[in-house]
C-alpha cells in the first residue's frame, strides 16, 4: 500500500479563498513569477509555505523591509517620505488688474 505524503498543496480556488483575493488574481500572480506553482496535468497546485513565504520576499523587495509587516498600505510613507511642500510646478494664470 502506498504512504501518502504529508502535502499541503491547494488548488487555485482554495488559495484565493486563503488569500481573500480572486482566482484571476492568483493566476495574474503565478503568470508574473510572483508565487510559486507546480502543474498536475493541467491544474495549478500551490504550496501554502512557499507561496506565504515567496509573497514576504516579494514586499521586502518592492515596499523595504520595515513595511514588510505593516497593514494598511503605509509602504514608503510612514517611513518619512513625505511629498515636496511648497512649489508644485502648478501654473496660476495672472491676475488682470
């Protein structure tokens, strides 16, 4: 009798529930090389590890390392980049006297 192996793979419908995102989104995502998959025959089999890790790698590279963990889309601004005050290069008709 053969042993079956301990394997956490999903399908691209279970993954998209886990993620709380849509199945075009997931398979947008494999298409760009962003998540990891493998193929049996014709479906895509996802690793919930591997994909968990490969999207931390992939925020660390894009949003820095502190934005990482952060929620709610503070990448970039919360770290002190903040926009140029002052001349914005927008041009104001003059004023007729």
């Amino acid at each position: 009798m053969k042993e079956k192996k301990n394997d956490h793979r999903v399908s691209v419908r279970e993954l998209a529930d886990a993620l709380r995102v849509s199945t075009d989104t997931v398979r947008r995502a494999y298409r760009k090389g962003e998540i990891p998959a493998i193929r049996v025959k014709t479906a895509l089999r996802f690793d919930l590890q591997e994909v968990h890790a490969c999207m931390q790698r992939n925020a660390a590279a894009r949003f820095g390392a502190h934005s990482a963990s952060a929620r709610g889309g503070t990448a970039g601004r919360a770290l002190g980049d903040q926009p140029p005050s002052g001349k914005t290069g927008a041009q104001f008709p003059e004023e007729r006297l």
